[in-house]
C-alpha cells in the first residue's frame, strides 16, 4: 500500500492522529462492480457533501481514472469548487436552482437541472444573453414531492423544452423516495409514473434524451430501473443504503476512521466519568482518552452506547462523549500511549461499521459519513496495480 497523504491538517508534516483513511482500491472495485451490475447503462458518481466525507476531489480524480463520464452534486458549489480543482468532466448539479445563479452555471459549464417551465426560460434566457449553449437535465416528480414537476404536469415542461434554442436537453430524470424498502410497491409505482412520462416521446418519435433514475437501493433492488445511466452514492463508498435492501451487488467500505490514545489512568469506583457524570464504575479499571469528539462528528447521541476497537478488541466509551475527546474503559486490559485506536473499520477479527455508529446515534450511515468533518484529515491509499 503506498501512502498519498493529503492530510488537510497536519502539524510540521505530522497528521493529526485522527484520521479517515480512504482506499481507493476499494472505490474502484466498487465502481466496476456496479459498472457490472447496470450495463450497458453507464455510471454517474454521485460527489455531494465531500463525496459522502470521503473527500471530494481525490474520489473525482480517481472516477476520472477509471473512465467515469459524468460526476453528480447537490449544489452550484460544489460544482464550482470540482472545476477550480481542475475536474473536467461533465458535472450535473441535481438540486434546485435560483435565477441568479444560471450564469455561473454557464460560467462553470455546469449542468442544471430544470423543473419547471420557469427555471428552463431563466436558463434559456441567460444562455442566449451570454452567447452559450446551456445543458440541461429535466426533473420529474414522480411521488418524492420535493424538487421536479409532477409527472401528471410534465407535458408542458417537456413540450416547453422541444421549444429551447439555447438548452441542449441532455437529460430527463426523477429520483425514488423508497426503494430501499423491503416493500417495494411504491418505488415500482413511481418507475411507471416515469415511464408514462416518458411515452411524450414515443409518441413524437423523438428519441428521449439520457434516462435516469436509480439511485444505490434501485441498482440493488429494481434493475429495471437502469435506463441510461444510474446516479449511485452511499453504494459507490461500500456501504449499502439500508438494512432491508437485497445486497446484489458486492461492495465493502472505503472509509476507515482511526485515533490513538492520547492518556491513560486508573479510575476508581464512586469517581464518575465525563460532563454530567452519567457513568461510573464499581470497581477499578483503567480508562483511555482518545482526541475525536463531535467537533469532528462523533455524535454526542453515541454516549454509554458507542465501542471502539483497541489491540483487536472492543471497549465501551464510557460517560458523555466530550466535543474533543472521548474516555474509553479498558477495564485491565493494556494500552499505552500512541496505541492506535479504530473507530470505523476493522482490527483483527473485530469489524467497526459505519451501521453500528448510525445505530448508536440513532440515524443512518449517511449521516455518519456526512458528519465526519474537515477537522479530520483524510489519507488516501491506494496500491499502483489492482
Ligand atoms: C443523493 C442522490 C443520489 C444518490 O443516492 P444514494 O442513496 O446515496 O445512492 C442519487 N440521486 C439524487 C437525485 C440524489 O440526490
């Protein structure tokens, strides 16, 4: 494994000792996996919120590397920030957007996704005051109820757009809201919600432009939803969107996050332990302190309930889990100073998930992942050969 460190904090070239480490071997062999799960449609990765905390712009270079062709965001900036970062590739911007920002849009050679009559007329207009040529993506509410048109309005969107003289429509697309369900009736109600949107070209002759709609929980659980091209996040990073969602596809966890113990003591009965003192033992034991906390986004929630792994065994974090810090019982176990500490990955036998944090925190792996910030710096390895 060779080391390409491009820690954001370091202290004369020594990185914090908590750390995320990405593999990026893991990330292309969850890319080519699901690359063979959905052809021929082909891959979008989905890079919003910090590529889901694995760091932007690495994950970028290294999709671009394996042939990747289109990248999704949520919002403009992000957008922005992957072409000052030198990514060429084209970039879809999923979320909604606002009048003022179509020119940076344009700007950025950035695509917009389009939801209604009004938003394609901004980004007509702005396209031909600039001289450019816009591409868009066309939004299609299908039963999420949050951005698009309703898919029993789309016709006037979709006719509006044959209309466009500075808009290339390159895209239609909707988004699921359950299809990481065990039941998956509603999902396949909105698949043919879109289906019947997109007849409006059939029915013209027209060829549709680029089809999508699967997010991770429809690659793993409704095939039939592939069309083009499919817009995988959560599943891309090796972890699967929920515990119901069938595991068709083969994918394991890029992101590690590790810490070392910074103090050791013994603590002795009837001394409670943390801010409010919610636990204390009724024996001695010996307790280490690791530097992570929720300043880094080690949700407080996980206090009394979250366990790390030391020497290839699992301790409880005991008392409230500090902002900075959190106290780990050993009970008579052995650790020293600078003993590595895991938080998410696996030691030996012992696997910490990003499911188990959610667990603890009561929330999903998405929000775990998401929460981990840049105050935790990332090491990224990666082997030359796969
Ligand atoms: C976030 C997002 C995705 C990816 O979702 P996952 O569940 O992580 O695969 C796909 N499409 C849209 C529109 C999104 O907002």
């Amino acid at each position: 494994m060779q080391p390409i460190n491009h820690a954001t904090i370091t202290t004369s070239g020594v990185v914090r000792p908590t750390l995320v480490e990405v593999n990026l071997d893991r990330l292309e062999e969850n890319y080519r996996a699901i690359q063979a799960k959905v052809a021929p449609a082909k891959v979008m990765p989905i890079l919003k919120a910090n590529a889901y905390g694995h760091g932007m712009v690495e994950v970028a270079k290294k999709m671009v590397s394996l042939g990747a062709e289109y990248f999704g965001v949520a919002v403009l900036e992000e957008g922005i920030f992957l072409r000052e970062q030198g990514i060429q590739t084209p970039v879809l911007v999923l979320g909604g957007i606002l009048g003022n920002q179509v020119p940076l849009f344009l700007k950025y050679g950035l695509t917009l996704t389009a939801s209604s009559v009004e938003k394609l007329d901004q980004v007509e207009q702005a396209a031909q005051a600039l001289g450019v040529e816009a591409k868009v993506h066309l939004k299609i509410d299908t039963g999420m109820e949050r951005i698009g048109v309703h898919y029993y309005n789309a016709e006037s969107l979709l006719d509006a757009s044959l209309k466009c003289k500075h808009v290339q429509i390159e895209g239609i697309f909707s988004h699921f809201a359950n299809a990481d369900a065990a039941d998956l009736t509603h999902a396949r109600l909105q698949l043919e919600r879109f289906h019947e949107v997109l007849r409006f070209y059939e029915r013209r002759s027209l060829p549709a432009p680029t089809r999508h709609m699967a997010n991770s929980a429809a690659i793993l659980q409704l095939p039939e939803s592939s069309f083009d091209l499919v817009r995988p996040g959560i599943l891309l990073y090796g972890v699967y969107p929920s515990p119901e969602c069938q595991p068709s596809v083969q994918v394991q966890p890029a992101l590690s996050w590790k810490s070392h113990v910074v103090y050791f003591k013994v603590v002795l009965p009837g001394h409670p332990v943390g801010y409010g003192s919610t636990w204390e033992s009724d024996h001695m034991v010996r307790m280490v302190t690791i530097p992570v906390g929720y300043g880094d986004g080690y949700f407080r929630s996980m206090s009394n309930k979250a366990q790390v792994i030391i020497h290839g065994k699992k301790y409880p974090v005991v008392g409230r889990i500090a902002m900075d810090q959190i106290m780990v019982n050993i009970e008579w176990d052995s650790a020293y100073n600078d003993d590595p500490v895991i938080l998410i990955g696996s030691d030996g036998e012992q696997v910490i998930t990003c499911e188990d944090l959610a667990a603890w925190a009561g929330t999903i792996p998405y929000e775990i992942l998401t929460n981990i910030n840049t105050r935790v710096p990332r090491l990224y390895i990666e082997t030359s050969h796969l």
